[in-house]
C-alpha cells in the first residue's frame, strides 16, 4: 500500500517537472538547516517582530492607533495611487508586451532595456525627477499654471495626491510588462495570425486567442505591481508633505515612528501591522495565481 | 527567438500599441529623468565637480557601494543555498517557505526599516546578542549591510531557482561516479552552469542596494561623522531640510542614475551571454 503511495508520489512529481528527495546526510542536512536558519532570522522573525511591538500596549492603543483620523486618511490616499498605478500600468504593460513580443522592428531590444529602467532607479530618484519636472523651480510649472489659470483649477502635480501617484506609477511602471513579454514571447504568433486569416478582428483576436494565454501571468503581474505600489516610500516620500493629505500609509508609518515617543512608536508599528497584514494577503494571491497559472500550462 | 523574415505585418495594432508604449514611456520615465540631467546642467562643470566631491557626498558613494557590494556577496552565499534547498529538497513548509522569500519586495520598505531598526538596536532581541559580542548592529555600517541583505535576497533566489530546476542531476550523478568529490562537483560541474543567473542576481540585488531609502533610513543612524549616510540619503536631505538645494540633488541623482545605468548594462551583457550559452 504505502509502496503504491510512494510510486504514484514519484510519477506525480516527475510529471510536474518537480524534483525534491528527502535530503539525508550531512551537508544536505547542514544546508537545510542553514537555510532555515537564515530564513527563519531574515524574514520571520521581524514579522514576529512588528506582531509583537503592535500589540505591546494592548489592544485598545492598537485599535486607536489604526482608527486615527490620519490613518484613515493615509490609508484613501494609499489605496487610490495603487488603484490608477495599477491600472495605468496594466494598460501600458498589454500595449508594450504586444508591441514587442507580435513584431519585429528596429530598436525593439533597446525599447524593452528602456522599459525596465524604473527597477534600477533609486526609488529617491523617481521623486526627484517628478520635482525637477513640476516642483517649484520645475520647467513644466509655468505652463501647468497656464492651464491652471486657463481652466479655473487648481491642480497641482507635487506635493498632492496626483504627485503621489504619479511617483507610485513611476516605480511600478514594468511590473507587467515584464510578466507579459515572456509569456507572450513563448506563444508566438502563429495562432493570432491564423485568427486573422479567418477574419476575426483585432479586438477578437486579442479577447479569444492571445488573452486566454496570458492571464495567469497578467494576475500576476498585476498582484507584484499593487505590492509595491502600496508599499512605495522613497519617491513618494520626496513629493509628498502634507500628513493627513497626502501621506500614504508608508509615509504614515514613518511620520509616526519619527515622531520619537514609546506611545507613537507602537502606533507606528500598529499601522505596520496593517501593511504587513496586506502584504501577507498580496503573498498568498501570488502563491495561488502562481499554482493555477502553472497547473494550466 | 523567431526567424527573421521581412514578411508583412499580418497582425493589426502596431503601429497603435507602439505610440502607446514609447508615449507613456516618455512622458513618465523618459523626460523626467531626462529633467534631472538638464536640472543638473545648470551649474558649471566646476560647481558640479566640487559638489560631487565634497567629503559627506564621497563618503555616501562609498558607503552605499561598499555596503550594497558586501549584502549582495553576503545574498548570493545565502541565496544560493537557499535556492538550492527549496529545488532539490523536500521539507516540511517547503511552499510556504518557497512563499516567503519575496516577502520584502510585498512589504513596505519603511516597515522594513523601522523593524529591523528597533531588533538590531542595544535594546532588540539580535541587536543585544551581538552587543554582548561587541558588534553595535543598529546605527552602523553593520546595520545598513543587513538591511540590504534584507531587501535584496528575493532577487538572487529568484533569478537561481529556474536554473537550478533545469539543472539535470545526471550531471552531479556523472561528475561523482568519475570520482570526483563533492566539493569538486560543486565548484566545476554546477557552479559554472549558475554563475549567469548568480551574476544577474547579484547585479539586482547591487542595483537596488545602493539606491535602497526606506530600509536603511531608520537602521543607519545618517551620522557624517560615522560614514553612515546613504547616497538616497544625501539626496532626500537636500530636498527637506531648511535650505532646499535641487541643483545639489540632480547633480547627486545624476552620478547615482549613471551607477544605476551601468549596472542595468552589465546585467542586460551577462544576460545575453547565458542566452549564448544555453541555447548552443
């Protein structure tokens, strides 16, 4: 019976590509045990350790903390940069990954080096960049004020919620992408052109054929773009001065623990909890869409 | 990679999805890390070469690369062992181990900061311990290295794990009935066949250490006197303190974004070349 299990264990393992032996002996022991070792100090335990700081004051100091009004308030701004990064970023990454993965033309490798600029930047840099463009001293401020004047409006493009989100697009901008082209590269072209050589438009052609392909790496790539579009602090820190209007939760988080008291140093580990708590969530969607994408395949 | 034929386009939307990418691209990438160069133009080359050399800013340059370089070397060590131990063997909590390990790209890099800040202070659970050994962790250049590792372990296990699940045993199974041993094995039969992706994991990891802000802020201290200033650091202070100095900035950001550039580049060279490699 138990034989029975261990074969059909193998056959499995074999037909999903998986390999993995129970390790025996004493480097493969030693290296797990390193492995856990820094596992266990590097990314556990500071989990433990924002958990335990949290709730260090009980939980009424936890619950305050969480309600206070500029939380709430970091916590609007937070969720609506990363609702328009994502969004913004999705459309440019299906755009980009089609451009560059369905044709041939000159300078596309450079096109798709450019792309992924964004994650060897310094996240500082993204702000900078932003204030050089629209802050004060900015080249583009006369005419954003021309508008401005034109249209009666009073739109300002730092040190205001659209700063932030145009920082948080910044950082986020080839998370897509990036999940996209691979996938789309594999497929190839050969069924979309069938597609069209039976005359099916393009917008059909996208829906039937290509889109089925890429949705797991599309989920996914939308999943690591709203993680770190929540999660961004450098750059939107460098455009962002109003707490309580255009702080993100992040920046919440850093106001609280700068503020230097025992009391509003566990506040600021309060609101932490509820990062990580995010981030646990944007972990295990990940895991998810990462096991249905490949049981798929 | 598709053969290369001049056939005509058959597929719509080209020329459509083309202007759409290079457009957003440009208008949110491309022209405002171009204004930094132009910001940074303003000054004369004098100004700028004595900006850029002045101690406190030499000294952040030197600091980040060293410390980015010594958490990435320290990454690559522990990240392959790890890599290595979440492809070839199975545990319990292999998957929710394999999970985790892109937990500080999900977290918040200021959550990250303040945390690691307060465990490795004299008065944290780590920091106390090695106090008792004589390392001060927190407020030090120790300090910054462990953020860094902090933040850049997903990168070297994420580029090593593909490879390494490509990776035949056969190879190892050959090498040792030849008679080799297993340290040999390691380093002439699977180390060269790694090094590609090992190389890539490091570049990332190197890329985004020595332009990290949020992680390192808290755990550094940003003390001149110590040399414990990150160049992000440098920068976000000439942006906020009393006298605001954006020339200072962009002529800082510049030199980073030239750093960060190269890197992109070697990394993108080393790439190329394990494509080489493995496609014969």
């Amino acid at each position: 019976m138990k034989k029975e299990i261990v074969v059909k264990e193998k056959a499995s393992n074999q037909k999903e590509g998986k390999r993995g032996t129970k390790p025996h002996g004493l480097v493969p022991c030693l290296l797990l045990g390193v492995g856990v070792l820094f596992f266990l100090i590097m990314l556990v335990f500071p989990l433990a350790e924002v958990i335990y700081r949290s709730l260090k004051e009980g939980l009424e100091v936890y619950g305050a903390a969480i309600m206070a009004e500029n939380t709430l308030s970091a916590l609007k701004v937070t969720l609506i940069a990363t609702i328009i990064a994502v969004l913004v970023n999705t459309f440019f990454g299906l755009c980009a990954s089609w451009c560059l993965t369905k044709f041939d033309f000159r300078g596309k490798n450079i096109l798709s080096t450019l792309i992924d600029i964004p994650f060897s930047v310094s996240p500082v840099i993204a702000g900078l960049a932003y204030l050089m463009v629209f802050g004060r001293m900015g080249w583009a401020t006369p005419y954003v004020e021309k508008i401005n004047e034109f249209l009666g409006t009073d739109i300002a493009l730092v040190f205001s919620v659209p700063g932030v989100v145009l920082a948080t697009i910044f950082v986020t901008f080839p998370f897509v992408s990036r999940e996209l082209i691979p996938v789309m590269q594999a497929q190839g072209t050969a069924e979309e052109e069938a597609a069209v050589m039976l005359g099916a438009k393009g917008s059909t052609v996208f829906r039937k054929v290509t889109f089925p392909h890429i949705k797991w790496a599309l989920l996914y790539g939308i999943i690591l773009c709203a993680a770190r579009a929540f999660g961004e602090f450098g750059a939107v820190y460098a455009v962002s001065k109003a707490r309580g209007k255009t702080f993100t939760l992040p920046l919440e988080v850093d106001a609280l623990y700068m503020a230097g008291s025992a009391e509003s140093i566990t506040q600021a580990f309060a609101v932490s909890s509820l990062l990580v708590l995010l981030s646990i969530i944007i972990l295990v969607l990940k895991q998810i869409v990462e096991y249905r994408g490949k049981r798929e395949l | 990679m598709a053969k290369k034929q001049k056939s005509k386009r058959v597929l719509p939307g080209f020329g459509l999805t083309m202007g759409i990418s290079v457009a957003m691209f440009s208008l949110l990438i491309f022209i405002p890390l171009a204004s930094i160069l132009i910001y940074s133009f303003r000054m004369s080359f004098g100004e700028f070469l004595e900006l850029i050399t002045r101690s406190n800013v030499c000294q952040a340059f030197a600091t980040s690369i060293t410390c980015a370089f010594i958490a990435s070397v320290i990454n690559c060590i522990f990240g392959l062992i790890l890599a290595w131990v979440l492809v070839r063997y199975n545990f319990p909590g292999k998957r929710l181990m394999d999970g985790m390990i892109e937990l500080p790209f999900a977290i918040p890099t200021s959550v990250a900061g303040i945390t690691l800040s307060k465990m490795y202070s004299d008065q944290g659970f780590f920091g106390s311990l090695l106090e008792k050994v004589g390392i001060k962790a927190s407020y030090s250049k120790v300090g910054i290295v462990i953020a860094l590792v902090f933040v850049g372990i997903p990168f070297v296990v994420r580029a090593l794990q593909p490879v390494l699940e490509k990776l035949p045993e056969s190879y190892e199974e050959a090498s040792e009935i030849l008679g080799a041993s297993r340290f040999y094995t390691f380093r002439r039969v699977i180390l060269p066949e790694l090094t590609p992706a090992l190389l890539a994991g490091f570049g990332l990891a190197l890329a985004r250490g020595i332009g990290e802000y949020g992680s390192v802020i808290y755990i550094s201290g940003n003390s001149e006197r110590e040399g414990t200033q990150m160049v992000s650091y440098v920068i976000m202070q000439k942006l906020n303190s009393g006298r605001v100095d954006h020339e200072g900035a962009a002529a800082i950001a510049l030199v980073l974004l030239l750093i960060s550039f190269l890197l992109l580049f070697i990394v993108n060279m080393v790439q190329v070349i394990a494509g080489r490699r493995t496609k014969r």
